[in-house]
C-alpha cells in the first residue's frame, strides 16, 4: 500500500501525511512514536514553566504545592502510555526514547521543586521530591489502564488479536505481567457496567 499519494474523493482530496492524530495519541505509519514524543516533550516543557514562577526561594511556594502542581502535569504527560510503552524485559529503541524524554523532563521538575543544583543526581532529587521513577511510574499507569480495560463487559472483544499468533498487543502484555508478576486473577475482576447517564 502507498501511504505517500493523497487520497481523492468526490468533494475532497486528503493530502498524504507521515502522522496523525487519534484520541489525543500521533501515530506514524510504522508506530515508532516519534512525533508522539516530540508533542509530549514539548507540551510537558510549556506547563514545566508555571513552576520556576511558583518557586522562587524567598516568596514562592513550599515543595508539596509544587509537587501536586506537577502530579497534575503527569497524567497529560503519560497519556495513552499503555498503547506506547513496551514493558518487560525487551526494550525497544522507541521505548527507550520515551522513557529517557519523560525521565529528563521529571528530573528538570524534581530540580524545581527541590530547589537543588542541576548537576544533582536524577534519582536524588526523585527520592527527596517523594516522585516514582519515570519507569515505574509509567508501568504503573499502563497497568492502571489495563486493569479498567479489564473490568469493562467488552475486555473479550478488546482482547482479541487477529492473524499472526506471534503478535502480542500491548492489551495483552500487560494483562500477562499483572497474571505472571502481580498474580492478578483478570477473569475474577468486578465488571463496570456503563451507565446511560452518569450516576
């Protein structure tokens, strides 16, 4: 299939593009997420910059308001992680790209909270700002997202993966590390059932 020749229809015609948006996630024909990772350092940069205003050292806010102000950042910043985050053992190059941009953005905002030099080690100032390390904590995420998907009543439809029986989506890469690892029974887990109207 040619992913560089445009798209003609009756009224329109849809120039061929090397990303698009879905759901707040860019995606690139060959799922490397790069232009992903490009948006999220650059978004997560411009709302890094409230907290040097908030933290001056004669004035400015104490170390658990900059932290929560942070934490609401991280959320933003991990969106969708558990579509583009390989856990386990096999690290990927764009894995591995990820975790490093994520990392040094935590790290310049562990330095702001904690006031401490940049030549501070990143795991120092992660301990003394109380923040999980980058890995651990995008682990976390994607298991909290696999663990909703798993007690909603369409996890069997969403767990299906078609064609190659080598293929391992990431729904069920991490449904395996919560069985293997954290010894969760997923087929024990309450089902939500939707609601018409919020309850």
């Amino acid at each position: 299939m040619n992913t560089t020749r445009p798209v003609h229809l009756p009224h329109a015609t849809i120039q061929a593009s090397p990303s698009c948006l879905y759901l707040g996630i860019e995606m690139d024909s060959r799922l490397r997420w790069d232009h992903h990772r490009e948006k999220v350092e650059a978004k997560a940069t411009q709302r890094l910059s409230v907290l040097p205003a908030l933290a001056s050292s004669t004035w400015g806010t104490g170390l658990i308001n900059l932290r929560q102000v942070y934490r609401m950042i991280v959320p933003q910043m991990l969106y969708g992680c558990s579509a583009w985050h390989i856990s386990g053992g096999k690290t990927r190059g764009r894995d591995i790209a990820m975790l490093n941009t994520i990392t040094r953005i935590q790290r310049r905002a562990a330095q702001i909270i904690t006031g401490a030099f940049r030549t501070t080690a990143g795991a120092a100032v992660d301990v003394e700002a109380h923040l999980l390390p980058a890995a651990q904590l995008l682990q976390q995420t994607a298991l909290g997202a696999t663990m909703r998907i798993c007690s909603t009543p369409l996890h069997a439809d969403m767990a299906l993966v078609g064609g190659n029986s080598k293929a391992q989506s990431p729904l069920g890469r991490f449904s395996n590390l919560l069985k293997d690892k954290y010894n969760i029974k997923l087929e024990r887990l309450e089902k939500r059932q939707p609601h018409i109207v919020p309850p």
